[in-house]
C-alpha cells in the first residue's frame, strides 16, 4: 500500500524534511537519515516518467506522446481538488459540499483511533447515513494547494557562499521561516517553504488547512485490504480500498468549488490518464555513495527494527481481540514498510541495478571534467561522499535518540514536544528548530492535544523494546544508557514511566505547554524528565546531521547544475510529498510469458476468495457473501497503469482526459517497489480502484445510496 | 515449549559441543558461539536446584529434604526407560512392546516429514488403530543410555599440559574419537564421550539405538498447542502436548524391560517428583566475560535473526493453506527460540541477576587470591575473557560460514556434508572434524540420507533471505561474498542454487558420498560449488574458534577446581543434552499477590477457550467440542512443579517416589526462561501434562481404548 511509510514514532524529523508534516515518515527517514533530493532530467527519461510540479508540468511530453494539450483551467481544477492527508496519504474532493475520498489505509489512522474495547470501525467500517452521524476525526488535519510562489532568489540571497555548513544551516532555516510567517500573516494560509531540486528550487506552497474533518463511510478492512499482507504489493488485485470524508468549516460542510465529476465507464488499454497526489519520498539521483549507503546501512538498519516491530506487535495482538484492534493500524503499517522495503532492498542489491546507476554517474563525472565552465561541480560527488561517511558515523545516536526509535511511546513523544516547546517558543522565530516555527505551531498545537485514546500497556510494551534496543545498540555501560535505565531492567524501566507520567491528560499537557518553559522546568513528571535527560546528547547529534545535510544540499545542488548543463534542462524534483502531477496509461503487462491484464472485475474477488477456501485474509465480509447476487460481476474493480507514483501517492485521484475521476491509487506491484530509486515502465505498475467498483459496491453492498446521490450529482465539466 | 532449539539449519556443530547430536541446537548455540559449560556446587544452591547425573545423583540431598533413599535399581529402571529424541527432546518408554511417549512438539519434526499437500498430520493430528497402520519416520533416531564409564584419566594423560592449544585441541579430539571407536566396536553401542564439568569430567556414554520408529498417535496441534505463541510459556495451561511413537527391532516392535508404569492419580501440593531427561544446555557458570558477551551480542543477535526468520516464514505461511503447512514446525521453532531468548534477555539485562553474578564471581576470585594452593587458577578469568575476545571478533564470520547462518538450507547442508564426507572419510579417525568420527558415521549417514520431502520454493525462500543477510553483514563487496553471489542478486542466485541442484534426489546423495573424494570433486552441482566456494574460509574459523574453545575448556577447568576447594566438592554439571535427573515438588506460586494453584483441570481448558471466544490460537478441535460432555471436567490437565529443567527436557517423563509415570514435562512458565543462568524456585516453574489427562481424552475424545489398555498394562513396579 502506498501510504507514507506511518509515524512510529512520533518523534521529529530532525528538520530535514520540515516541509513535510510532522507525523510524516519520521520514523523511517530518520531511522535512515535519509537520501538527498535531487533532479531528474528529460534526457535519458523513460516515457511516463515523472512527478511533476502543477507550476512546471510536462505540457510538450505529454503533448507528443498523447496529443493533448494540458490546459491552465484544467491543471487548477485538478490541483484545487486534490487534498493532502498529513497523517500519510492523498486523496480529493468529490461533492461541492466537502465529500473527501481517500483509500481506506489513508483513513485507517482515524478509524483507528474512534474505536473502543466494544467498537472496531477499522474492522467493521462506519456509515454514517445523515449528517448528524458524521463522526469527528481526533486530529486529521486535510490541506489543499492554493498557489506556489518561487522564492528561490530570496533564500539564496541570505545564505552567502562562503558561510561554514553551521551559519549556513541557520541563515536558511532562518530566511525559509521568516518568508513562512510573513506568508502567514498576510494570507492566513499555512504556508512552507518547500526544497526542490536539492536547493535548486525553493518554492513557497499555501495550503487550504481543514482540521474539523468528519467521517463519512469505510468499508470493512477485510475487503478494503483483501488479501491481508500475502496479497499487498501483489497484482491482480481485489481491494476496496476507499473510504470517505466530509471537510468542516465553522462547524458546517464546507462548499468546494473545484470538486472532480465522477466517470464510472470503463477504461481501455492504452488509455491516458493522470494522477494528482502526494508522492512521500524518492531517490532517484542519489549518488553512488548514497546509495551504498542506503543498500549498506539504511535498509538493512530498517528491516531489522521493522522485523522486530512486527513479531512484537503480531505477539501482542495474537492475545486477544482487543489487543488486536488496539495494534492493528500500527502493525499494518509496520508490515507494509517492512514490505516495501524489502523490495527495495531486493532492487539495491540487483548489480544491473546498481551498474546502470554507476555508469550514469562516471558518464556525468567525465563530461564535468571535459567542460570548464563545470569546473566548481567537479568535487560534488567527493564532498557528498565525505558528508555521508559522517553521517554514518552518527546516524545510529542520531535515529536512536533523535528520531527517538530507542523512545518509541507517544508518551515521550509528547514529553519531548512540551518540553521543546518551553525552550524554543521564547527564541526568535527564524533560530527556533524548525518544527517550532511560527507558521507550523497551530499544527504542532492541533496534534499535541489529540485526544487519540492511548493504551499504557502497548506504550509500556513498546517503550520497553525500544529501551532494550537502545542498551543492545549503544550498550548497556553506556553512560547515557545507565542513566535512562537507572538500574532497573528495561521492562521496569518501561513500566514506571508509563504508569507516573501525567501527560495520558490532554489538560496537562495543555497546562505545561502553555506554562511555559519555567512551569515545564518545574515539573517532575517522569517522562518529562527522561526527555531532559537525554534532549542535550539529542540536539547535538541532531546539529551534526543537519550541518551535513546543508553541505550535501549545496553539493547536490551543483550536480544539478552540471546535469542540466550536459543533459539538458527540464524535469522534476525527487518526491517531497507535495503536490505531484503524474500521467501514464492503463496497461496491462508480461510476466514468466503470460499476459497480466490491465483490470480485474467483481468476479476475480470471489473467484480468489474461493480458490483460497474462504481462509483469512481471504475471507470475505458477510454481506459481501450474501449480496453476490445483487452485483454486475462484470464491473470493473482495480486496474493498473504506467503512472510514476511512491509512498504518499495513496488515495490520489485518478483523472481522464476531461479530468474525470475514473479511479483512485491505493498500491504498487512488487515490481514497482525500485521505483524509489528508478522508474521503469516494463513491468512496474500503479494500481486503482476503478470507480464503477466503487459506486456499485457502495449502492448494492452498503445500501449508501445517499452517498452515491452525493457523489454523481458531478463536478463541473471541463 | 521445552524443547532443544530447532535445527533451522543442517550445518555442523563446529565440533564445540559435539556430544550432542548433529541435528540439534547448532543454528543458536552457533550463532551465539556458546558459553562455556560448568560445574555447579551445592554450596548456596537453591533447595531444588540441579540437573544431576545418573552416575551421581543428590543421594544425601534429597534424603534430607524429602526423607527417601533413591536406590540403585530405582535409578537404573528410570534410566532405561528414559529415551532421548536426536530430533531434540525426550521421552519415555511406556509399553514392554516398544511404545514411546513424548511431546507433540518433539514429535513434530516428524510429523511434519509425513505430509504433503493432502495430509497435515501436525495439525490434524494421527492414531494408528493397529500396527500396521503404524507410519516409519523419514530419518528418527531414538537413543537410550544404557552405561556411564568414566574416562577422565585417559583423555587427560593425551593432552599433555604444556601444548599450545591447536595441538591440545587436536590430542583431546584424537583420544575422544579413538575411546568412542573401541567402545563401539567392543559393544556395538552408540559411544559418546561427553565433556562434563568443562573438562572436570569425560564419561564414555552408551547408547543403544533405535532407527525404526514409527508414529502411534499425535492430537491435532490446537489442543497439544492450545494457546499457541500467546500462551507459550505462561501458566495456567491447558495443552495435551503428548504423541506416541514404537521403536522397532528388526521390523518387529522392540522388546522393552524397563517401561514405567502409570499412575494418574491426583498429585498433592507439596508432593516429591522426579524428571528424567536431557536437558539442552545451561549456563550459569559463565564467568562475567562471557556473561557480558551473551547479553551484548549473542542474545542479541540471535533475537535478530529470528524476529527476522519469524517474519519471513510467517508471510509465506500466509500466503496459502499449503505454505503455512510446509513451513509449520520451523515457524513453530522460531517462535519458540524468540520467546525463549526474550526472556533470557530480559534476565540478563536486569541489574540484579547481572550483580548476584558478578559477587558471586567477586567472592570467588577474592578466596582464591588468599589460597596460595590455587595460584594456578588465579588467572583462569583473565583467560577466559581473553579468549572471549578472540571469539568475539571471529564469531560473526563463524556464524555465517561454518554454521550456515549465510546459506540456511537443507540442500546446503546436504552439499557441505557430501563435500566434507569425501575429505574426511580417508583420515584417520582422531584427525577427522569431530562429526565425521567412525562412532558417529551411522548416525550422520541416517540424516544424510533421509528421505523427507524438501520444498524448492521454502528452500529457495530461506536461501535468498540467508544469502541477502551474508551480504549485510559481511558487505556486498566482500571478495567471497561476490563470489558466493556471481553478479546475482541473491533471490536471483537462490533460485539458480536450489533450481539446479541434483542433491534433491537421494540417490544422488548416495552415490557422491559412497564415490568418495574424487567423485564429489569431478561433479559440478552448483550447490557443490557453493559449498567447496566457501569451505577453505568456513574451515579456518571453525579452526581459531574451536581453538578458543580448548583455551576456556582450561580454563574453566581451574576454576571449576577452584570452586571445589572454595565452596566444597559435590554438584552437576551444567546440561550437556545427556540424561540427567532434576527432582522437585509439586507447587503452585504467588504472582502480583494472587496464588497460582499447582494444577489446572480439563473444565479450565473449555474456560480458557470461551473466554477467547474460540478465535484462534484459543479454538478447539471439532470433538473437543463435540464430546465435552463425556469428559471427567474434574480431572487434571497440566501441573507445575520446581524441578531444574531446560530446553531439551521437553517430554521427559515425571515419575513419583514409586517410579511411576505421573505427567510429562512439556514447558516452562515465564519465570523460568532465566534458568539458563540461574535457578530459582520463587515463581519459576517446570509444567507438565498430567497422565489422568492423558488416559482421559485418548478414551473419550480419540476412541483410543487400544492404546490405553497398552499403557495401563503395568510396568514393572519397583
């Protein structure tokens, strides 16, 4: 499933990323102290390659392949319509009166948390059939693109040349923090200054914000994610993985001009069509050092704690029913990482892989040294090979207390927040760490006081793991490690943390963080100060790794330079989960010598359910049993296509010609999971949930008709 | 489950343990490059503390404390009809016509070797009606220990005291293999010399042998396994974890004198017991340095890679009905390590277990500097951690190559034990690795030579995953890791392996190992090649860590006599997977204030299942369902007891003061899982299934009037 890799951790991202929302990927991108973002180009492209900025889309490319002129209009209405989900994911609007769709894995964080010991709306799904039965989200919060604005030259302006990576790291922290409140105040938009490019481009984006956002319907999990985890990244596929939502403002739907019509008519091989969502991450030109890295380290590194995330969470849930439905976003998530990763690791450690890569590297490295005028991108590669040496060196410190993988409790999480927040609230805005920046506060806000429900024994079962993780990584004697311990076992450890702290109490928090630092400086609540006790070796260690992404930055940002000067100009940055414009057909394709048709039908879904005796994860929900006979088995149900998507892709509109909705993105093929690091079109796919299946399974099976009224009443016509 | 750690891998035991038979343990015990064994004394034991040899057993003790004087015949009948299963567990014998008892889990092994994609004996379960319904195990091998003779002298006067350790390593290994040689051409019996007290002691161990064995009766996994991984390990329980087998002589069932007779009345709460089997391995006599090591790096580390096999396996297994049936007993295997080692870990991270230790050691230390007589063994701690170092920096390496952690599959093993047999076979018997001694042919040529069914797609599937982690841990540029790979990627490489190979046809096997060292050198099977690839650097480890292993042998020697003088002389030797006695009473025990009563009844198993709501792991076979109302709810199903036991005791028999068979031992409860360094009778806690429990369901609920009518025969009583 291609949602951002899920918040593990609550932790912070270190300010690498800081574009991106706070819950987003951090476990994992810190886990990995991540790969650069940088530019791909037109040269060498292969054919429905990219994730295009909507201000620089590929008008010509798509001109010549599918002779359509993408239009000014129609790029807006797309744009306007498409939501970011910052607990992961993507989605759109699809009714002037606030209906937003994602996939059901996107919307699985909030179902998670409505449910008790006596209800599973992730298990069972939800309808709610008037208005009054929506059901308010804890703290989902949806964003919509208004408008991009280049600030490239103000940015670089303030970061002078010649400045070392510390005054550097902080000039710019400084300026992008500055042009964001003023953004603020004069719009009232949440506004981010984006890194495009790898500092080739900084684009400041203005976000639409909804936070009260309502529940509207989700089917349930077992047909949404069909086929469990055997089946995930696997095609052909069943799911139905949807589920909707409706944005609130002053306490009323909200009115949505730019909302997509609905197209239910089947698609056809070849056909064009296009995704808008929000790809996570990508890595496509990284250098060869980097990417050792990645194949050496970072995989490697991940998979072992997803590994042990994964047994510790299945055990857990193994005990009981309530354990399960307690754990079961979670472990999703963790199995779909651990997935995902897998794959990618089985793609680093391919040697044509690896050898293409390497010679598209000594092919740029010989036409640097050929021209002059590159002469200053010349040591890039050096330079990035340097920076990445010492961030090996600290990443372990970094990921284990930083990205807090040896703290993982949403109780630290929120120790450390508030006890931040005391210390970096009083700073000027521009030197605060990034996170704490004026114009992200009412989002930091807005998450710190979800009222989520929280589970001391899973928080106690899962701090202990990450205490033992971090006395196995840093060593028992560390002196650190001793004090965190403080002579007890980690599983003691875990449990008086746990038990004492008062931050279970949403007024608590509230009372310290609006204290402030003297209030918070005087409490003795034991999170609080397991949080003080290590937030000095944090920051350190957290300035080394920021100081070397500001140098990688500068070095990226002359290959870039160099790439553009012998490739040519043009293309699309990595992935930074922003808005993206991805376009591709539907295509089916060739595997061991047999042809994988582009879609499957209704009657694939009973006929895999049948061939695996009905066992789960292929079992099916009852009413889906016992309204077969109600269905057009012949219906459309998920498709595939040549879309270039990633993780954060996951509940994207899938668009025709008219711009149309004619699907919706929830997963890759097992294929496409090197797409992080390459794009391919021979065998990788994107695959959709076609939208007759949708409007069929929602009338027959869910007896939604009101919904489907909603959602057909159609968009305006393009 | 009590059981021996599962063989993941066939790949040898590096000649450290080599007493023990090649199936067991070697996958952890390697990939831990074990802690050394050592003697225990009675000085400051716990009451009901030790795993004694039959040639010595706590006479005094257990007058004392119980007032009954254990006999010779007594002792010698129990011996004998003690059973020891080379597939890791024990048993007992239970008829005068052959037949055997053991755990369902012990058993299952080879019961997991019966089935195909049409019959799943381990979980449905088996009864042969008559004997010839009877089914023969693929490759079984059943040991009885029939005389005990001590050796020390001999082997002492070979390894003079002045050699350096390759050379000592070599006399000892020379003298062992020529002892074993003569006692089984004088006797015809399985001979063993088995290295007790660290070198304090070596015994010559007969055995007699039974390679016939066929399967009797097995229930079906859910109610020998009710509870599954949730439950492994906790009490109360509620498991019928029995199976039978019969031992055949000549294709007729074996004639058995000493068989212990049943008794299934209820058991009283203080009642004196006694435990007859092979506990796998302890170590509570580790000095601080290996301590230290277990905790920092083997326990660890072997929890690494079995989080990570547990997710592979459990992936696969849920993929189809057919996966999950292939992979069963492995998985089983795995979880069972995992749960294990996470408490030995938790043990070993807890402050107050390590400095118990670490005074102990202390104390210790302190004695024998003011002793000038035990000058010699002053140094014997500085030794050891030395060596430890040593193990330390080569133990990844060993791990990879020569326990096969880097290539786990069954046709490895195949490969290197065919590639291995044709360079030692030809030496003589002293200069042979140790599993390749004359005594030990017959038993290797048994295993090798099995006809178990192997599965391309789990071999290929272990494979890749073992070759990706050699790749990890030693670099994917490591010259014998390209090598091993050829510009593969190791999915790639795995399926070349496992497709090509002719080592799946038995055959084969035959007439490579019978052709002898030029005939296995001329064949070109690519997985012959991978194991010739890798030998030369494989050996040379084995080499430097078994020489270690002969260093802290000494060592452990002089502090072992240290010990004798310090605390006075008297006690057992940590577990060698030989036959040992524990004793102990029937006693429940106080947790978070509650008392925990000393038995569970078959009313509590139906209890247990409807409070779960039947889901799985907590469902019960149809007609445990079906003929609940034939049952004596009454009766008692599983007891705890504070006998000293161990992986490896799983399915040893209990007998009471009269040697008669009372229950079976098939567990230990949380508590317990640090008796691997030391014991404790405060909560920890041996469970057995009781004998009533046995006779009652194998009536009632399995129709098997038959086999009760055997096992109620009588035995002789005593």
């Amino acid at each position: 499933m291609l949602g951002v890799e899920k918040p593990l951790l609550m932790s912070f991202d270190g300010g690498m990323n800081s574009e991106k929302p706070r819950r987003l990927i951090r476990h994992f991108r810190a886990a990995l102290v991540k790969g650069a973002m940088v530019v791909a180009t037109v040269a060498g492209m292969e054919a429905d390659e990219g994730m295009w900025l909507f201000n620089a889309p590929p008008r010509a490319l798509i001109r010549e392949r599918y002779g359509m002129d993408v239009t000014e209009p129609w790029l807006e209405h797309l744009q306007k319509a498409s939501v970011r989900f910052n607990s992961g994911g993507s989605g759109s609007f699809v009714s002037e009166d606030g209906l937003v769709m994602s996939n059901h894995h996107v919307g699985a964080d909030a179902l998670q948390k409505f449910g008790d010991a006596d209800h599973d709306y992730l298990k069972e799904g939800f309808y709610a059939k008037t208005q009054a039965e929506e059901k308010q989200c804890h703290d989902l919060e949806l964003n919509v693109l208004m408008t991009i604005e280049d600030v490239t030259e103000r940015v670089n302006a303030a970061v002078k040349p010649d400045l070392k990576p510390e005054a550097a790291f902080a000039a710019r922290r400084g300026v992008m923090a500055q042009i964001e409140k003023e953004s603020m105040d004069k719009t009232g938009l949440r506004s981010d200054v984006v890194t495009l490019f790898q500092g080739g481009k900084y684009h400041l984006y203005r976000f639409k914000k909804y936070t009260d956002v309502r529940l509207v319907f989700a089917p349930e999990q077992q047909i949404a994610f069909f086929g469990g985890d055997p089946d995930n990244f696997e095609y052909p596929r069943y799911d139905l993985d949807v589920c909707f939502f409706r944005a609130y403002e002053d306490g009323k739907p909200a009115k949505i001009a730019h909302h997509l019509r609905w197209n239910t008519g089947e698609l056809t091989e070849g056909e064009l069509i296009f995704v808008s969502g929000h790809p996570g991450r990508t890595s496509r030109l990284l250098t060869m050092a980097e990417l050792e890295y990645a194949r050496d380290v970072q995989y490697p590194r991940a998979l072992q704690r997803l590994n042990r995330l994964e047994v510790l969470l299945t055990a857990y849930s193994a005990r009981s029913k309530e354990n399960a439905r307690r754990a079961k976003d979670t472990l999703f998530g963790v199995q779909n990482s651990r997935k995902s990763r897998d794959g990618g690791l089985g793609g680093l450690m391919d040697p044509a892989l690896f050898s293409r890569k390497a010679a598209d590297e000594r092919r740029l490295i010989a036409a640097v040294a050929q021209r002059l005028e590159l002469e200053g991108s010349a040591k890039a590669w050096e330079t990035i090979s340097h920076a990445q040496q010492i961030v090996k060196q600290h990443a372990l410190r970094y990921n284990l207390l930083e990205a807090g993988l040896g703290f993982h409790s949403t109780l630290f999480t929120i120790a450390r927040t508030v006890l931040r927040a005391g210390e970096e609230r009083p700073k000027a805005n521009g030197e605060r760490l990034r996170e704490f920046r004026e114009s992200n506060l009412a989002s930091l806000e807005f998450e710190l006081f979800s009222t989520e429900p929280l589970y001391e024994d899973l928080e106690q079962l899962k701090l202990a793991d990450s205490l033992t993780f971090l006395a196995e990584q840093l060593g028992i004697d560390d002196p650190l490690v001793r004090q965190v311990l403080g002579n007890k076992s980690p599983r003691a450890r875990a449990a008086d943390l746990v038990g004492g702290t008062q931050l279970k109490d949403v007024a608590m928090r509230k009372r310290l963080y609006e204290g402030g630092k003297a209030v918070v400086a005087a409490s003795k609540d034991p999170m609080l100060e397991i949080a003080r006790l290590i937030d000095g070796d944090s920051r350190r260690v957290r300035d080394i790794i920021e100081q070397q992404d500001e140098v990688k930055k500068q070095a990226h940002g002359l290959i870039a330079k160099a790439r553009f000067a012998v490739e040519g100009a043009g293309g699309y940055p990595d992935a930074t989960f922003t808005l993206r414009l991805s376009f591709g057909a539907v295509k089916g394709y060739t595997e061991n010598g047999r042809q994988v048709p582009h879609q499957t039908t209704l009657a694939g879904l009973y006929d895999r359910a049948s061939s695996q005796e009905f066992a789960p994860p292929f079992d099916l929900p009852k009413r889906w049993l016992t309204r077969k006979d109600r269905l057009n088995l012949e219906v459309p149900f998920n498709f595939i296509s040549t879309a270039d998507i990633i993780g954060g892709n996951s509940g994207s509109p899938v668009v025709n010609r008219k711009g149309e909705l004619v699907g919706i993105i929830f997963d890759g093929n097992l294929q496409s999971l090197v797409l992080d690091f390459v794009y391919t079109e021979d065998k990788a796919r994107a695959l959709s949930v076609h939208s007759g299946a949708i409007v069929e399974s929602l009338r027959k099976v869910y007896d939604a008709g009101e919904l489907v009224k909603e959602l057909l009443r159609g968009g305006p016509s393009l």
